[in-house]
C-alpha cells in the first residue's frame, strides 16, 4: 500500500456525501451532512473535518462530483454524477452488467452500465416530479418525515393522483386531505406516482435483463425499492451504502487520477 | 461602431428596448466567440458582422430599397431564394434566437409554443430587430402547426404570403410543391414589378447554387481529423448567411475554405488530438442561440457537423439549372428543396439516413439530438433516431431546451456526462 487516499466529494441539491477510500479501494471514512445554503462552505466544512492524516497527505487526491461539483475549490478534479454513480455502483454492487435508478434530491437519472462502463443514462427534466424533492414537498403537506410517510404508504389502499408536476400534485393531495381520504391511502399515491414516473422514464433507455440496483437517498425507504419491484416485474437491488454511490465512485476517480 | 441610431428611429423602432438589446450582445459574443484559441483569420468578416449585426446589413438592404428593390423575409428554408433573386428580389432570415424576444412574444402567444416562434412574433411585435421592420413582405410556410397560427398573428401587422408545404413527399407531392413554387413566382413578380425568365431563373440558381457550393466547402473541411475550425465559429458562419448577399456569402465562405484547407495541410487543429467529435442534429439554432455548442465546446467535445436548417440541410443538394423553360426550372427547385428532411414530414426516415450518412462522414464519436421546447415534431421524432443510431453503434444523447439561461447547469451535466461516457 503506498498511502494514497482517494477523497469523493458528492454535493447533492440535498445532502453531501464523501467517501474516503485507500489505494486498495477500501472506504475508510465517510459522511453525510445536509448541503445547506452554500456547496462552497459545505465542501470547506468538509475539509475541515477530514482526518488531518488525510487532509495533510500530499498524496491524497478530491474528485468533486454532484450538482454542486464546481463549488468544490479544493477538488483536483470535477466528474459528472453519471460517471461517478455509475462508477460507485460497480463497486457497490459487485456487478459489471447493470441498470442503476438514481432517485436523489432534484433529479433521478437511470444509467445503463456494461462491462463496467456507462453506455446509456437519461436524467429528467427540468420539473421535480419522480424525485426525493417531490417526496419530501408531500411528505410535508401530509405533516409527516419522508420516512414516516413510506412506512404509511405501506398500509394504504389503491388511490391515484394524476399530476406529475409538484406544484399540481400538491393540490390534488390538499383536495384529497379535505376530502378525507385516509392519510395512508394519500402516501399510497405519491409513492406510486415516484415509481410511475421512474417507469416511464425508463422506457426511452435499454434496460434489458440485467439487475437493476436502487442508488440515492430514497434506498432507506424499503417500501420504495418493493413498489419499483412491483411496477418494474423484477427484483431491485439496493444496499445501505447505496446513498454513496455517487461519493465512492468520485473517490474511485481520484486514487485513479495522477 | 458607425451611428445607426437614425436608421433605427426611422424604421420605427422602440429604441430604449433595442439598447438593452444591443447591451448584452457584445458580453455573450465575447464569452463564446472571443474565448476561443487559434480561430481563423477568415472569421474576421463573421466578427464584424455580428459586432454589427443591426447596423451594417441593415443599411445595405435600406439603401438597396431606395432603389426600388423589394426585401422578402422568410423563417424556414423551404421557401426558395432563387425565385425572388430572379426577380431581383432581396431575401433575408427572419429567425429570433434570443430570449430577448420571448416575453414579448408570450403576450399574444400561448406559453407552450416554442421560443423560435415566439422570439420571430416578440421581434416583429417589440419593434426591436431592423430586418423584421425592413422586409416589405414576409414569406411564411406550412411546416408545423406552431408557425401556422403565428403567421396568421403576425399578418395582421405586416404583409404575410404563404407557401404550403406538402407533409408527405409522394411524385403528387413534388408536383404539388412546384405547383406552390410557381404560383409563388407570380406573387413575387408582381411584388417587385419584374417579370421572371427562364434565363434569370438560371442565373439565380446559378448564385445559390455557388452559396451552397462554398458553404459546403467549409464544411468538408470539418471532415478532416486534423480540425481547422470550431464549431462555434461554421455556426455563427451558417447564421449569417441567412441574412447575407447570397454572391458575398459564397466569397466569404471560399476566403474560408481556402485557409481552413490550408490548415489542414499545416496540421492546424483547434482542438487536442482525440477530442470527442460531436454531431448535432435536430431544430435550428437561429441567430444569437449558440447555448448548446458553447456547452458542448466547453465541455471538453467539438462540433463537427450540424444536421439541422441552420447547417447541412442549407445547402445540401444543388438545384438542376439545365431546365430551358420556367416550368422545367420550377420543377428543378421543387425537387431539390423536398430532399430537406424536416421533422414535418411523415414518414421521415430520410433525416435518420442523413444522421447516420453525415456521422460517418464527418467522423463524430458521438451524436447530440436537441430540440426546442414545446416543437413536438422533432421531439416525437427523438426516439426513431435515438434507436436507428443505437442500432448502428453510434452513442446517442438526447436534449430538450430552450433559449432560457436557467436549464445550462442541467445541459452542461449530461453534456459532460455524455463526453465522460464517450472518453470511456
Ligand atoms: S426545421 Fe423544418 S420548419 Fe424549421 S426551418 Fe427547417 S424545414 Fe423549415
Ligand atoms: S422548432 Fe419545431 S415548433 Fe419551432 S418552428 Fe421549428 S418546427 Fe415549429
């Protein structure tokens, strides 16, 4: 081993994640805190925080990755969240052939990974619908932790709202409160409505048959990874670190950079 | 900069808000275009132009209408050059690209249309670009229901002809387009107040064709692994062109040839050897959007090809001129402009064939398909090209936006996830 340390740096619209990892590839740290206001004093914060050992290593090496990848100032270099997610995930799952659902924060991406390398990956639009954003807004208005809502989900019954956009949604679900409808059967519906758009934004890309792994914040929630089993007819795989795809997979890139 | 503020007050135009215009234009032409490394020389007059880009154009078509000469603004390349220069007749794009105009344009325009219509109806409307107030008569056509309706907007403030072209391409249809073509002639005829002739038919096609020849030489040399010229740079040529004296057009094209052929034979490249050559396809980029190649460009790819109106589409395929009667000439044009592969036709496979022909040729590692917001056209036809390129093992991306700053973080991810990806 010859001392060098990989630092992933992820900056999520949410959370930062960073893995740390050595030259075999062994994590050896890692951390998650909220983005907050500022991607740059949250990378510094970061930093800060790092064991000195590491920090003051001239051999270690920052890969800055996520939507805020550029406010990173100490990064050696900025990857895009495909790669690195992509990436993450290989290691992750111990698999060479496989589809990664990414639901994070602002955006949900599907990336197609073949022989190890990216060959395919879409990421939606503009609108928050099918994303944790969209859990978390509705989480809100039905007064409960995103957490919570899922595990209420799980006991509700069939009921459908029909806006994707975040905005509409949220109405519909006002209307449905006032309505009476059971508070689980509500949750019932946003989740749906997540996995939904995640179905149909899978069709424009070829999953085929390989496994398909659960990335990002929402792999907690295991009622979301049995409602994407539902809706996609076949197992999906997550694990707890699955939230770090994006990290390790930077941290990946800079035991790998010069 | 030469004093056009009389020239704009007299075409009517609202000048506070053209200022503002005119303020942030140099910041984005320096941010794209000045940035670059080891450009062409050649580009110089393109330079010029868009630094001046509502003076000096402007006062040439002003002064040539002192002349009694007639200027037909026209928004899609179906509409043919040839038969008003015969006539002579000036022909000038008429195209917004810039967010500017879209405010302007969603007052009598619903939001989801997309923002080359909506910028073409603010520019005309806002009284804030000098082609839209020069041209005595606009040429619209029939492509897509989007542009329909706007002509319809727009001919109540000026006076609009339009073209109807066929949404199929069966023998009947070429027939029907020619038919459009000559009724056309007699509209310009009487516009201008010259008669049309075989011989002057000719000649036209005879300057256009020489426009297309030497845009078409520029382009070749992109072709080349050795990369004289960015694609900034062809882009902002293509644009140009549009609004351009088609006989100056070919000159300045050929000066640049000539060099970029010449750095070819020096090894002159623009970019590092293996960066990842990009071809895009899909709606056209009119005058200011250069959004998406600067993206592309600062993200570490280069674009060597656009298969879209403001690129190939332009100027492939020359017109027959060796008809002897207008008829003949007329049939000559109609089947030279249906070979264009817009999205409004059904079925359209002969874009896909285009894509795939184009991105071997111009040896793209990879092929960005990007359309306006709201055209459902080319959107609906993503998916048919996204499979065609799969098929053939060419890396695909596809992206929608629009001419808004807001979406450029979300681009510039998948973009450089795109390249990432192509880098292996
Ligand atoms: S894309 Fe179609 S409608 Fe638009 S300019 Fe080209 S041919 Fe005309
Ligand atoms: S981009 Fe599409 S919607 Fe817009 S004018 Fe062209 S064809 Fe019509």
């Amino acid at each position: 081993m010859d001392g060098k340390y990989g630092v992933g740096i992820d900056i999520g619209s949410t959370c930062a994640k960073t893995v740390i990892i050595d030259s075999e590839g062994m994590i050896v740290w890692k951390d998650l805190r909220p983005t907050g206001w500022s991607s740059v004093d949250t990378a510094e914060a970061i930093r800060k925080d790092l064991p000195p050992e590491i920090r003051n290593n001239e051999k270690t090496r920052f890969v800055a990755t996520g939507y805020g990848r550029v406010s990173v100032p100490f990064a050696d270099k900025c990857v895009t969240e495909i790669s690195c997610h992509a990436k993450g995930a290989v290691k992750l799952f111990g698999l060479r052939d496989l589809n990664v659902i990414d639901i994070g924060g602002q955006d949900t991406k599907l990336i197609v990974i073949r022989g190890g390398a990216v060959t395919e990956f879409i990421m939606n639009d503009k609108c928050s619908a099918g994303t944790g954003r969209f859990l978390e807004v509705m989480a809100n208005t039905l007064s409960v932790s995103p957490a919570a809502m899922c595990r209420m989900a799980e006991q509700g019954n069939e009921t459908r709202i029909s806006s994707l956009c975040t905005v509409f949604a949220e109405s519909e679900v006002i209307n449905l409160i006032g309505m009476g409808t059971p508070r689980e059967n509500i949750a019932w519906a946003i989740v749906d409505s997540i996995v939904q758009k995640v179905k149909t934004q899978a069709g424009k890309i070829r999953l085929e048959k390989e496994p398909l792994c659960l990335t990002g914040g929402l792999c907690d929630f295991s009622y979301v990874q049995k409602k994407l089993e539902i809706v996609f007819g076949r197992d999906v795989l997550t694990t707890p670190d699955a939230r770090f795809a994006g990290a390790l997979g930077a941290a990946e890139y800079a035991v790998l950079s010069g | 900069m030469a004093d056009y503020v009389k020239m704009w007050e007299n075409l009517g135009m609202d000048l506070e808000s053209h200022d503002m215009l005119c303020q942030v234009l140099p910041t984005a032409v320096g941010d794209v275009f000045m940035t670059q490394e080891n450009r062409p020389k050649a580009m110089d007059f393109w330079d010029l132009v868009i630094s001046e880009v509502h003076g000096i154009r402007p006062a040439e078509l002003i002064e040539e209408q002192k002349k009694g000469r007639k200027v037909f603004g026209t928004f899609c390349v179906f509409v043919p050059d040839e038969v008003i220069i015969a006539a002579d007749g000036i022909v000038t794009g008429l195209c917004g690209g810039s967010q500017f105009w879209v405010p302007g344009g969603e007052e009598v325009l619903p939001k989801n249309t997309c923002p080359l219509i909506k910028a073409s109806v603010g520019a005309r409307l806002g009284r804030t670009c000098p082609f839209f107030r020069i041209a005595d008569v606009y040429v619209g056509e029939t492509t897509c229901d989007g542009k329909k309706k706007a002509y319809e907007i727009l001919g109540q403030d000026v006076p609009m002809y339009i073209m109807d072209v066929p949404q199929m391409k069966r023998p009947k249809d070429i027939l029907k387009w020619k038919e459009e073509i000559a009724e056309f002639a007699e509209k310009v005829e009487e516009i201008t107040g010259n008669k049309l002739s075989a011989d002057k038919l000719k000649e036209a096609i005879r300057i256009v064709n020489e426009k297309r020849k030497a845009m078409k030489r520029v382009y070749d040399a992109r072709k080349s692994v050795c990369l004289p010229i960015s694609g900034r740079d062809t882009l902002l040529m293509t644009q140009i062109s549009f609004f351009d004296d088609p006989e100056r057009c070919a000159k300045m094209c050929n000066r640049l040839a000539d060099e970029l052929e010449q750095r070819i034979k020096d090894g002159v490249s623009v970019v590092p050897e293996g960066t990842k050559r990009i071809l895009v396809t899909g709606t056209p980029l009119a005058v200011p959007n250069w959004k998406l190649h600067n993206i592309i460009e600062t993200s570490g790819a280069v674009v060597v090809c656009e298969e879209m109106c403001t690129g190939t589409r332009y100027f492939e395929n020359l017109v027959d001129d060796s008809g002897e009667t207008l008829d003949d000439l007329y049939m000559a044009l109609s089947e030279r402009y249906m070979k264009n592969n817009c999205a409004c036709f059904t079925p359209n496979p002969g874009r896909i064939d285009d894509i795939i022909r184009l991105a071997k040729e111009y040896k793209a590692d990879g092929v960005i398909d990007c359309s306006l917001k709201f055209c459902g056209l080319y959107d609906i036809e993503k998916k048919s090209v996204a499979e065609a390129l799969k098929a053939e093992g060419i890396p695909v991306l596809s992206l929608e936006t629009d001419y808004e700053d807001s979406d450029a973080g979300q681009l510039r991810t998948r973009i450089e996830a795109f390249v990432e990806m192509l880098n292996g």
